[in-house]
C-alpha cells in the first residue's frame, strides 16, 4: 500500500513512526513543508513543496500512485486539499474544507453547538462590527475572551486579565481585527483546567485516544506568552490526575454529539481526527476549541501507545467501518518536551546550528522545525525537537523526557516542569478548589 503523508512537523514524524510499526508494511511518500531528517528516514520519497497547494499535493499523490493520504496539519485542510485528494479518487483522512470549519472557524463552531444543543458552549457572540460590542463586555465583566475567527496558530486569542487589562484595550484588539477585514468572537472566560480530547472519526463512529493536557506558555510555572504548546503529558490509566473519569465520558459524548451535528448539517461524515480542548470547570466539562487534525505536542503522546495497526485505524475512517476495528492503547504513561529556538515564539533564532549526539536513545526523539544541510542540523525558527519519555509513571516518563531533551546542545530552551510531581499537584489542587 502507498500511503501519501502531507506535513512535516514532529506530528507527522510520529504518523510516519506509526504507519512503519503497521505489519501490512505500508509505503510512505511525503510531502513535506520542511526537511524533516526523520520522515525522510521513513520515506520511499520525500519531496518539500507547497502543502496548501492542492493541486501540486494532487500531482504529487498521482505521481506515486498513492492508495492513502494522510493531512497532518491544519493549514493544508482550510484550502480543501482534502476535497482534491478525494475528486482524484484518493481516500483520504482529514476533512474536506467545509468540515474543517469546526477549526478554521471559531464562529461556525459556537453556532453549531448552540444549533444542535451540545452543552458545551460558553456565552458567545460572533462580531464583524463594533455593534454590539460594548453590550456584551459590559455583560461579561471581567470574564471575556476575544478571539480571531480564523487560523492563528493560538495567538487570534486575547484572554482578560492576561492579554487585555480593560474593556477599551478589548475595543482597541477589535478594531485591529475588523482593519484585517475578519469576524471575530468574544466568550465567557472559562474558569479551570484544560485538556485535549482526541478521537478518530469515520464519520459515524469515533474512537477516542486518552486525554492529554498540553502546556501553551512558552515559561516555566505557565508565564509568558501563548505557544503552539511547549509539551505534554498522559497518564497510564488513560484518565489525567485532574479530572473525574466522568469529565472524560462527557468529553467524549461531545465530540460524538458534534460529528453528528456536522452529519447532519453537511449531509456528509467528518473523516479524520476530532480533537476537542475541552476545559473543566465547575459547572462541568466546556469547549475552548475544535482541531480538525492530532494535536502537536498531543500526537506525540498518544500514537506511540497505540497498539492497535494505524493502517487499519486509517483504512477505519476512511471506509466508515471504524466500528468494526479493535483500537486500543498501551498502558503507559508519557510525557512529551519540546526544544524551542531561544526567542521562541516572538522572535526566535534561526539558522542556528543544534547538535543531538548525545541523545542515544532516538526511538522517542521527534524532529520540528529543523532542516538538515550537509548532516549539520539546524533551527528553522519554530518548536525544533521533542522528547517523548514512556514509562509505568508519569514520574519516570518526566524523568526520561527532562534527562534526554537536555542533552540537545544549541540556542535552545525547553520547560523542565512539564509532567513534574509539583506541576501535576498544582493542577490538582485548583480543581480541587474549584470544586470544592
Ligand atoms: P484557542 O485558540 O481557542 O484554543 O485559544 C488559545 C488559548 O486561549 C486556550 O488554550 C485557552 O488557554 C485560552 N482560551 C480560549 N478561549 C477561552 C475561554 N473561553 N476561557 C478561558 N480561556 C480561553
Ligand atoms: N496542542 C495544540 C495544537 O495542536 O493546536
């Protein structure tokens, strides 16, 4: 089987490792963003070019005749470079661009939960004026979120208290939205602990992975600024220390109440991954957003302890039989750290030499944004390596992923309290609070 994987992040580096494990022996062709060292690796064929192209992904998928495709990332999926992959007759896992709207669309996702009654959406209103601005502020207090209604990478979002101190700074982020010619959205804010949800979807059925809980500041003890999300961490028993098992039901009971939504608003089945970023709080599990692809880091955590074949997961979703495939993880527990150049992520280095020799265990090691020229490799200006540690415990697995993503010589800095006792405890106890 030729499977085509578009991207070439450390999320598709752990696809390209997953599709490797699979025993129907699967050949990779990918079609990169980057020089990913690793996926090259893995590849029959690796070819960097223009991934929100949808037509170069096309040629290239006939090139090689692809049984497969794979879209990793969420920039190829806004274009509808699964809609072309499909009008060529390639199956394909990830959504078309309408469906992909429950993450290109912050808007479109509060409507479609308000429409069909999933509880799990916070007070909202969609903007593309000032009109009615003031109004809801006022409403809202202190507790707002301004949001871009489209793909920024994490930093459309303007938290109160955190990024805007007062309703005219809100105003003033407005403004600049509305001069980028964009909607946007403005939500209660959400009060408690957040965590990724992440399931594949054949349409009908879902399958869900374990939780995972990503950190987005870019410092230590969560400060500084929002990042793609700087690590991670998941838990043996497939629960997180925070959270009831009953947070986690309800998780999954919305993420299958809303690919049933999309069914029927599209009239046809959401195929790929579903990654809802839920929050708990204490009036129950919320939404912040939807992806429409694994999330990175979460990824990393989840596709190592898959023990299931992803090829048959893939050919699962794509044939609407998900149903019918037994899927289960390991159970272990990971933890995940990204290297990120220095300056990361306002302005980051680049082009700045790393070196990796001393990591001797790389079967956990996942190249970012890195390129690789005359076996030197180097920065490319984003998250550049991450670690994944696997053990019994969380504790081990930090242990692993701290002693290993520290040997990663460069202009680099990581997070050495992601997946700590004390980090985990502080989580703990502000549920706790919450609750009680
Ligand atoms: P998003 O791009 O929607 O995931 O937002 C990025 C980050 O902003 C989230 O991970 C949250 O930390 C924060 N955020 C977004 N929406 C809310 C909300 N309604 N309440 C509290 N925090 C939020
Ligand atoms: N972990 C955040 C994201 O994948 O968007």
């Amino acid at each position: 089987m030729m499977i085509l994987l578009i991207g070439s992040g450390a999320r598709e580096h752990a696809i390209a490792r997953a599709l490797a494990r699979s025993p129907q022996k699967p050949t990779t062709v990918c079609f990169a963003s980057n020089n990913n060292p690793g996926i090259q690796e893995l590849s029959a064929y690796f070819t960097m070019g223009d991934i929100k192209n949808p037509q170069a992904v096309v040629s290239f998928a006939q090139q090689y005749g692809a049984d497969l495709a794979i879209i990793g990332p969420e920039a190829p999926l806004e274009v509808g470079v699964a809609d072309a992959l499909l009008d060529a007759g390639i199956s394909t896992v990830g959504p078309k661009k309408a469906l992909a709207q429950i993450e290109t669309s912050k808007g479109f996702t509060r409507d479609l939960l308000k429409k069909y009654n999933i509880p799990s959406c916070p007070r909202y209103r969609v903007f593309s004026s000032l009109d009615g601005v003031s109004e809801i502020l006022s409403e809202l207090g202190e507790k707002y979120v301004v949001k871009f209604d489209g793909l920024m990478g994490g930093k459309g979002v303007k938290v109160a208290g955190d990024h805007l101190l007062s309703h005219e700074d809100a105003i003033s982020y407005c403004q600049e939205m509305i001069k980028r010619g964009g909607k946007f959205v403005i939500e209660e804010k959400l009060i408690g602990q957040e965590f990724s949800l992440m399931s594949f979807s054949d349409g009908d059925h879902l399958a869900h992975m374990p939780p995972v809980q990503d950190h987005k500041r870019a410092y230590v003890g969560d400060t500084g600024p929002n990042t793609g999300g700087m690590g991670s961490y998941s838990d043996s028993n497939h629960l997180l220390p925070f959270l009831t098992e009953e947070d986690i039901v309800q998780a999954q009971e919305f993420n299958q109440a809303t690919i049933d939504a999309l069914k029927k608003e599209f009239w046809e089945g959401y195929k790929g991954i579903l990654y809802g970023g839920f929050i708990a709080t204490v009036d129950g599990v919320k939404l912040i957003e939807y992806n429409a692809r694994l999330g990175d880091p979460e990824g990393m955590n989840v596709l190592p302890l898959l023990e299931s074949d992803f090829v048959e997961v893939c050919l699962g979703i794509v044939n609407g039989n998900l149903n019918q495939k037994d899927i289960s993880f390991r159970n272990q527990a990971t933890v995940c750290k990204y290297a990120v150049p220095e300056g990361y992520p306002d302005s980051p280095v680049k082009g700045e030499p790393i070196d990796i020799s001393e990591i001797t265990e790389t079967s956990q090691l996942y190249y970012a944004s890195v390129d690789m020229q005359d076996g030197q490799l180097y920065e490319a200006g984003s998250r550049t390596v991450a670690y994944v540690g696997i053990a019994e415990t969380l504790s081990e697995a930090e242990a692993k992923a701290e002693a290993e993503i520290s040997k990663v010589r460069g202009p680099l800095f990581h997070r050495t309290d992601i997946g700590t006792e004390e980090l985990i405890q502080k989580r703990v106890e502000h549920m706790y609070k919450l609750r009680c």
